[in-house]
C-alpha cells in the first residue's frame, strides 16, 4: 500500500478535503506530529504542491500570525 506522509497539519487539512483518507496520525518521541494517508494513486506530493499555491495556505499562514500576536501580546 502507498503513503504520503507530513507534519504539517495545513497540509494534512488539505489532502483531507481533496478525499486522501487518513490511515493514522501520531505523536513521535521529539512532540512532532506525524499524519499518514492512504496514496494508492500517488495523488499526495501533487496535493502538498497545490495546497502550497492554495488560498488555504495563505489562510493557515494568517491563522498562525494572529495566534503568535495572541500569545506574544
């Protein structure tokens, strides 16, 4: 069976919308998520690329400003 693999939880949002079912999400020793997916069609490094290009990266990334000026502040 083929996988994809990421730590990012932007990412692993996105293949999710885009049907890639997750198979198992983990926490490794260093605290570092890790999500895998079922990639029987090779469909994931191609969804990673268009999430990267995605209005819902720029929405991630302005997600995770606001919440570093939160707990800055």
């Amino acid at each position: 069976m083929k996988i994809f693999k990421t730590s990012d939880i932007g990412i692993a949002a996105f293949i999710m919308m885009k049907g890639l079912v997750l198979q198992s999400a983990d926490r490794g020793p260093s605290g570092r998520f890790m999500f895998v997916f079922k990639d029987s069609d090779d469909k994931g490094t191609q969804l990673a690329v268009d999430y990267v290009n995605s209005e819902s990266a720029k929405f991630d990334a302005n997600m995770k400003n606001l919440k570093n000026i939160l707990f800055k502040s």
